[in-house]
C-alpha cells in the first residue's frame, strides 16, 4: 500500500501548469516589492530602467538557451498561442497564397480554421481517421506552399512530433505551446516558432514568438500595427505595455531553466519520467494508452481504463492522494498526466505507485 500524501500535492494539470517553488517564491516577492525598489512588480512602469532589463534578460536568455542565431528574432506579446492562429497568416499569405498544414488534433484544427481566413490552406497529412492517436506520416507539402505548420505536441490527443520535417522544402512554423524547452532540437531550422508561456516557461497572459526575420515583409496586404511582427521586432517588444507580471515570470523561469543545466538536461528528465510513467502504463492491464506508442507525447499521456464504469474511483483516489490535474480534456475523456519540465520525477514516482496500488484493488 501506499502511504499517504494528502499533505503533498503534485500538479499534473495540462496549463496553466507546474511552475518551480523557487519561481512561486521569487515571483511573491516581487509582488510586495520588486527588488528593493519599495514597487511592486504589479505597479512598475514598463519604459522605466526598472522593467526594460526584465524584457532585455528574458529575450536574451531565450536566444541563449534556445541557441538562436542573429537571423532569428525573440518576442514576448500578449494573446497566447490562439492568437498566433490568425497572426501567423496574416503576416504570411497573401490572397491567393497557399498554405501547408499538418492535422494532428485540435490545436492543428483550430490554427487551420484561422488560416483559411487569409490564403489557401492545404492539408499535408491528417490523422483524423485515426481519431488522432498519431501523428502523420509521409507529408505532402506543394513546393508552391509559402510555409508547412505543424504543432509539435497536441495536448489533448497526447501525440508529438519525434522527427520534425525539417527537410519540408517550404518554410517551417511550429506551435510549441506545451514542448517548447523540453528537448533539444535544431531551432534556427524553424523559420517562426510560438508558444505560450503558461505550460513549460511561464505564467498564463504571455506568449512566446521566435521568428527569422527574413521571412517578413513578403505580404502586400496592410497588416495593422499590433499584429506586425515588423513592428514589434524595431519596438524590442515593447511596442505597447507587456503583460509585465507574465513576462517577469517568464525570466525567473528562464532563469531556473538555466540553472537547471539548460534544455539538454531538461531533456534528459522529461525522458525519464516519461519513461516511468509509460513503462508502469504498459505494465498494468487495468490501463490502455490511446496513442501508438512511437508517438506518444512525452509531456501529456494520455489513457484510459479498460473498465470505464472505474473511473470515478481512479479519480476518487487521485484526489486523495494529492494527485491533481488527472482528468482528461472534456473533448476525450480518459485520463491525462501532463509531465512538464517543472514537474519532479518524484511526482510520477508517486503517481505510479498509486497505479499499481489500484491495479491490485478489485473493482
């Protein structure tokens, strides 16, 4: 049997998410007085020598850790990732442009929707008749397309990309809203990237854009000033007042990211517990994963119970045990363990066991 740990609560929760004690700690502090200033962090102005370094540091850091080349700009706006849908084509596809798309699951659905507003949208490979459980194979990208979209993790499905087309032959756009710093890859390969904060690097109410330059300007369409990337790229993101409080908290989270041993160990923790959590999946009939197993998401697994009619005690349990954030999106239902880069393997550890415990239980 397990032991007890209704004092101890572990945060599997799919965003806003997991942050690390010491951000919470810091980011507190602040509140009341944001280095020794006697202001609050809430009340700073944004173009005082106070807040300007917290933006300067948090770009700074990204292009660091990310290991960015100059070609490749880093923004911190406002409107999360689901402004990104439409801000992506607005900024890219003129009229009768064309547009390559990946269906992989809702957050695919929903950038394609916005996408159709401003061009043409192809679909390069959809696993819709799979019900999502994988990703797309052998895409089919038009060399006439101006850029391929993917999303390298989809959240609800619980499915992520493991090799990215890099070789695509077209301009590559990602969502990283819930991967982004949880592994190495080759982001100078991206031409735009964009993430919001609230899952691996921050607070909700801030979203990240990592874009090559060289790819604006292409639209003869006028782009209103708040949604040129131009403009907030010449303003250092700083073009109107930031979510000032959510970018803060992005930079303490940068920060600890760094502290941490930078996205490579980050990697090598998200692997492991990971593989704990899938290994104790495997081994327990009571459970079945949803998605084929080359492309399970290392940050939100997804399941179910062979006995449906179980899941309220499954639940019923978590809750007890401090285990938050269990229950799968209300679209799918199941069950879903999002695994982030603040989350300690000490969490999945007890999750498992709690696991094998129910699974030696009779229904």
């Amino acid at each position: 049997m397990i032991e007890s740990v209704k004092s101890v609560i572990h945060n599997f929760n799919a965003g806003p998410s997991v942050l690390p004690k010491e951000v919470f700690e810091e980011a507190s502090r602040a509140v009341i007085d944001f280095n020794e200033t006697g202001l609050s962090i809430l009340e700073i102005g944004h173009r005082t020598n106070l807040f300007e370094p917290v933006m300067a540091e948090a770009r700074a850091l990204t292009k660091e850790l990310m290991q960015l080349d100059a070609d490749h700009e880093v923004l911190f706006l406002h409107g999360g990732a689901t402004t990104q849908f439409m801000q992506v084509p607005m900024n890219m596809l003129n009229e009768n442009d064309l547009a390559s798309y990946a269906d992989t699951g809702t957050w695919a659905v929903k950038a394609i929707k916005e996408a159709k507003l401003f061009g043409h949208v192809e679909i390069a490979g959809s696993a819709k008749e799979n019900n999502y459980t994988s990703i797309p194979k052998n895409l089919s990208v038009s060399p006439t397309a101006v850029y391929l979209h993917i999303t390298t993790n989809e959240t609800i499905a619980g499915t992520q990309w493991k090799k990215i087309p890099y070789d695509c032959g077209v301009p590559l756009i990602a969502d990283m809203s819930s991967d982004i710093m949880s592994r190495v890859l080759d982001f100078n390969k991206f031409d735009l990237i964009y993430a919001g904060a609230q899952k691996n690097m921050g607070a909700a109410g801030v979203n990240l854009v990592v874009v090559n330059k060289n790819i604006l300007g292409k639209v003869s369409k006028p782009i209103p000033t708040i949604l040129d990337y131009r403009t907030h790229i010449k303003e250092a993101s700083m073009l109107n007042t930031p979510p000032v409080f959510a970018v803060y908290v992005a930079l303490l989270t940068l920060r600890w990211l760094k502290k941490q041993g930078g996205v490579a160990a980050l990697e090598k923790l998200n692997n492991a517990k990971a593989a704990l959590f899938y290994n104790t999946l495997d081994t327990l009939p009571v459970f079945k994963g949803v998605v084929v197993k080359e492309d399970r998401s290392f940050m939100n697994a997804t399941f179910i119970l062979q006995d449906v009619t179980r899941e309220k005690e499954f639940l019923d349990l978590c809750k007890r045990e401090g285990m938050v954030g269990i229950k799968g999106h209300r679209s799918v239902g199941g069950f879903r363990v999002s695994m982030y880069n603040a989350l300690k393997l000490e969490s999945i550890a007890a999750l498992t066991d709690l696991m094998k415990d129910f699974a030696n239980k009779k229904g």
